[in-house]
C-alpha cells in the first residue's frame, strides 16, 4: 500500500453519522474477518453519502490494518492496545512515511470503522473510542490574487467576443468565481438550475439526487451579467441535459489553458477558483453564516475552513 495516496479536497469533506440506518452491517458478526467486513462497510459509507475520495481513502487504510494485523483477523478480536500498536507501527516501524496528514486521516477511519461496527451491534465495544484524535491543520490552499482574477477574466471574455466566439470558457470561469461550487457541483447543473425570473438577482440551484446529500442543496445568488452569457452559451453548445456536455478533464483542460493564455503561473483548477471565491465574499463582508450556506459546508467543516478563508483574505490585502 502507498502513502502517497491523492489530498482530499478539504471542501469534500462531511460531517459521517454512523448511527444512520440501514447499517449494512447484518450479516456481519464479532467473529466475521476484517477483510469480509470492509466491502459491508463499503456500502454503508455509500449509503451515508461519503465522497468517492473518501471511500477509497478509508478502504486503503483498513488495508494497512490488514497488512499489520492480517485481513483474517475478527473484527472483535481487535483492542484499543492493538490499534494503539498499528498506529506506533505506522509511524516508526513500518519503513515509510506517514504524514501528519495521512496519520490523523487514518485515526478517522479507525474511530468511523470501529464505531460502525458498534453502533451495528457487530461488536459489544468501540476499541477506538479511547484513542485520541488531534487533527492536523494542512497548510493554506492556493488562491488567485485581483490582479490574477482580472487577468483570467479578461483572457475569457477576449475568447467570448472573439471571431468565431467561445461562451464556455468565459461562462465556467464566472461561474466558478461567483457560485464558489464543486466540481462535482458543476458537473451536475442543467440549464433548468438556472432561475431568471427576477432578471435583476438571478440565482442558481444546486441540488443532490442522493436524498442523504438534501441538506448541501441552497440556493446561490448570481450576477445578472451572467445571464445572457448563458443564453450565448445555451444558443452555441445546445446541450440536451446537463450544463456542461463535455466531461470534468475537459473543464480543467479549459481552466489550464486559459491560466497559461492569462499568464498565470499556478495550476488554476475548481478547488483553486472555489477557494478564491469564498475569499473574495469573504473580503466584501459576506456575513460568515451566508458564507458557509452559500460553500455547503456543515458548521463542524467551517471550523478549519472559516480560518483559513480568513487567514488568506489577510494575505490577499
């Protein structure tokens, strides 16, 4: 198992309940293996909601526990001592580096792991509730200056009112900037999350089909400028479904080429522009509360996110 395993995006992260039901975990018993017990598991993070990030992240874990305590081991036999020596083993006796970073993640998965099991009734205790869980605070995340901002922009809009004109670029890079949204976000909207019928605040839906993700939807208020962009756009690509018919590599390919057109030397990606976004509300006095709402972030993930954004609109000063 590697641990160079890809950052989560911090903006993906969610607040797990693992008292949720169904459990997915009735055909399992304390004396079902670790290895028997992960694809179960697997179904209820699905259920729940977890990012796909996520999912893997933690299925790798549970893979190094089966590598130090073996995959045949049952999931009750496993103690608080036993995890204790898995995370020492990680960090000085397994022979690679762990980051602080992938070591608190790897708590998380043992105190989620663990505490499904129990809260499933598989098991009589939780060996993971007595471990302590310090989180790591990762460092800033990459953020856009004003000057950066005007030049994307205006290398966008050049391509816009060019001959012949390209609307998409220029509708992605404001959207971006003004809705702050995911990637996965922006691969989901259609022309229908749209609503113009006050032509003066036009606002965009984001909305979940998973019923478990309901509470990320909200409602985020656009600037009028950009609906007639979007009619340019609707009348020159014609897509039948979704916004976007193209695919999410497309898009960055897009956000690639126009920082290198806008010469920008930084990897200007959704994350880059969603983080810019929420920096650039931050600085016009967009109350903290509507901020959050507007990310969908859950209080518990505002925690780190609020000071980071506050931290980077010092910066950007």
């Amino acid at each position: 198992m590697s641990d160079h395993e890809e950052q989560l995006p911090l903006f993906d992260e969610d607040d797990f309940d693992p008292n949720a039901s169904p459990s997915h975990a009735e055909a399992l018993g304390s004396d079902t293996p670790l290895e028997a017990s992960i694809p179960h598991f697997v179904k209820h993070m699905q259920y729940e909601g977890f990012a796909e990030n996520t999912i893997k992240a933690f299925v790798s874990d549970l893979g190094l526990v089966g590598e130090y305590a073996g995959l045949e081991k049952p999931v009750g036999d496993f103690a608080t001592k036993d995890l204790q020596d898995f995370l020492h083993w990680l960090l000085h006796e397994r022979g690679v580096p762990c980051s602080p970073k992938s070591y608190a993640r790897r708590v998380t998965t043992l105190k989620v792991y663990f505490r499904w099991l129990y809260d499933a009734e598989v098991n009589p205790r939780d060996p993971a509730d007595p471990i302590v869980h310090e989180p790591v605070s990762s460092p800033l995340p990459l953020i856009l200056y004003d000057d950066e901002v005007d030049r994307l922009l205006g290398t966008t809009e050049v391509m816009y009112h060019a001959e012949p004109s390209d609307a998409r670029p220029h509708l992605l890079v404001n959207l971006l900037l003004q809705a702050g949204i995911k990637k996965g976000e922006t691969m989901a909207l259609t022309p229908s999350s749209f609503d113009a019928s006050d032509p003066d605040a036009p606002f965009l839906w984001v909305r979940y089909d998973n019923p478990r993700m309901r509470y990320k939807e909200r409602r985020i208020r656009l600037q009028p400028e950009i609906m007639p962009l979007l009619g340019d756009y609707l009348q020159q690509y014609e897509p039948e479904d979704k916004l976007f018919n193209c695919t999410a590599r497309n898009l960055e390919y897009i956000l690639r080429d126009v920082a290198q057109a806008a010469d920008i030397d930084k990897k200007v990606s959704f994350e880059v522009l969603r983080w810019t976004s929420a920096v650039l509300d931050f600085r016009h006095g967009m109350n903290t509360d509507r901020l959050r709402e507007k990310m969908g972030l859950s209080r518990v993930s505002w925690r780190e996110t609020g000071a980071k954004i506050a931290r980077l609109a010092e910066r950007a000063l």
